[in-house]
C-alpha cells in the first residue's frame, strides 16, 4: 500500500494494547501519516514534539489515564485546539461526558466500526481547516489595517479604541455577539484606502485645501476596492465599513450621499466610533477634546451626521467606553499615567 502523501495530516494514536494501534493503523495508514503512543506520559512527549493534527486516545491506560492526558493538551497552548477522539472500551454514559468535560470533540466506544471512525476522523479534521481559514482570513484583515497605520499620522491605539466602540455600540445596537465581533475584526480596515493616498496630503498638519480633500475622499473608494466584493462574512462586513463610514445621516456624506438606514448598520455604527476617538485624543491639526465636547458634538450631530438611535446607545455605553480608553490610551497618556 502506497504511503500518505507528505502533507497528509499527522494523527497520533494513543492505546495500550498493541492489537489496538494495529487496527487504527490499518483504517488509517491509507489517508493519514500516523504515530504511536502506549501510554499517556509517552502520548504528551509526541503531542508536543510533532504537533499532531488530531489524536485519538484510549481512557484506560496504566499510570495517566486518557482524561488526565486531555486535560493536559488541552492546558497547553500550541496544542489546546488539536481535536481529541476518545476510543474506548467505556460505554457508560458517565464516561463518555467525562471524556466532553475533559475537552474532547468526539466520544468513539470499541469494538471500532472502520467506515464510523473515518467519517469522524474526516468531519473533525474538516472543522479545524474551516477555523483555520477563519483565522488566516481575521490576520490578512488585521495586517491590511497594520498596513493603513503606517501611512497614516494616526496611532494603532485609534484603530484598537474605534474597533472596540464599535464592538460596543453593535452589541447595543441589538447585534448579536458574532456579529459584533465581526464588526470589532472588520472595522481596523476602515481606512485601508489611505494607502492609495499620497504623503504629502496624508501626513499635511493644516487643513486641506478643496483639490486635496478631493483626493483624501477618494480613500473610501481605493478601500473598497482593495477588499473587494464578498457576498458575506467579515470581508464583506469591512467592506461595507471602509465604504460607507463617512456617509452621514442627512445624506451629505461622501462617497454616495447615502441617506438615513439607506447607510449600512455597520458604517453608520463604524462613524460614531471613529469621530468620537478622533475628538477626543491628539491630532496634528488639533487638541484632544474632553469628554463632555465630544458627547456634546455627538448630541449636536443626531439626525445630521449620525443616526439619531445609535448616538443615544453610544451615550447609554460610556462607562464601557470609558474602560476602552484607559485600557488602550495613547502612548503620551501611558507614560503620564493620565486617560
């Protein structure tokens, strides 16, 4: 029988009876590069030595049994997310929760059935490539966001600040916890575009005249396009962020003079966040505003720039907000010990 390929994933088999890993070896061997443990301390010096890509563990083995040896992968950083089957003797109820409790994803009792443990083996293997992806996916977004920082005169701690207003304002805007989180994830790409936008009107310390602030606009456009069209899920959530979060409430915002819930929930949300950490810290054309301007613009603004709805739910989170700020203030303030 031909060997796995290279890239094949590596599962480690832990089981005291050697009749037991013959058996694994022969389901498996065809799909899967394999290893061998016969006892839990033997089982712990491989998970950390190869990182496996899934294990599959007996429960009854002399001296650490298979739960104490979950519990202690799934204690260890690198290796807590390596999923882990249960393959016993152990039938009971009891045990097969014990075995949950003690982190694994799946619970398979012996004699083994070849067609069920290759089915599980594959579903949960496909479960980590997925969240892998999701991941991958979460780290191109945040370093495109990096990215933005370096050209701009504004400090990460900005982008931390206004991702986590917005995360905020989500949840008090009714969004569920994934949604909002998407939004906290999302919202660092909110000025991607600044990218395309050249030094010199980027990093200006006066004003801008009306030729170069048609240029600074043209971010909005330059984001989008560097994101690109998604049908759903975070990309096209930082999107609708990048694109829309100058647009204002009356409709005389830019890029399209969106107007009222015509502007996506999570652009109108992205604004408050973003106007509301800019007033209140350090630029080079301005000093930082107290607390009380800012709200007070925020009040003046409903129904104008922002929605009205989410300026009250803004208003309604200040002591989380507050707790943002302390928890991510800018460099100077660090140093100083102020907020």
């Amino acid at each position: 029988m031909p060997a796995p390929a290279s890239h094949a994933p590596l599962i480690l088999a832990v089981d005291d009876e050697a009749t037991n890993l013959h058996l694994l070896r022969q389901i498996l061997q065809a799909d899967y590069r394999l290893v061998f443990a016969k006892d839990g301390v033997r089982a712990l010096e491989l998970a950390q030595q190869q990182r496996p890509d899934l294990i599959l563990l007996d429960v009854m083995m002399p001296g650490v049994t298979g739960y104490a040896v979950c519990r202690q992968l799934k204690a260890l950083p690198a290796l807590k997310d390596v999923p882990v089957i249960f393959v016993t003797a152990l039938a009971d109820a009891d045990d097969e929760l014990e075995g949950f409790d003690a982190g694994a994803v799946d619970y398979i009792t012996k004699p083994v059935s070849a067609p069920i443990l290759k089915a599980r083996v594959r579903t949960h293997l496909s479960l980590v490539q997925v969240q892998q992806l999701k991941d991958t996916r979460l780290q191109i977004v945040q370093r495109l966001g990096l990215a933005a920082e370096y050209k701009d005169n504004e400090t990460g701690m900005h982008v931390i600040r206004m991702s986590h207003y917005s995360r905020l304002l989500a949840l008090a805007a009714g969004m569920t916890p994934q949604q909002a989180d998407d939004i906290l994830h999302a919202a660092p790409m909110h000025d991607v575009g600044k990218i395309g936008i050249p030094d010199a009107i980027l990093q200006k310390p006066g004003p801008l005249n009306p030729d170069e602030l048609k240029v600074m606009r043209d971010h909005v456009r330059i984001g989008g396009q560097i994101i690109g069209d998604h049908a759903d899920g975070l990309l096209a959530t930082a999107a609708r962020i990048a694109l829309t979060h100058h647009e204002k409430w009356d409709g005389s915002g830019y890029p399209a003079g969106l107007q009222g819930e015509a502007i996506p929930l999570e652009g109108r949300i992205a604004a408050i966040a973003d106007v509301f950490d800019a007033l209140t810290t350090v630029r080079p054309y301005k000093a930082a505003w107290s607390e009380a301007d800012a709200v007070a613009y925020l009040v003046d603004q409903r129904g104008r720039h922002f929605d009205p709805a989410l300026v009250d739910l803004f208003i309604g989170c200040l002591d989380d907000v507050r707790n943002v700020m302390r928890q991510w203030p800018e460099p100077e303030q660090a140093d100083s010990g102020a907020v």
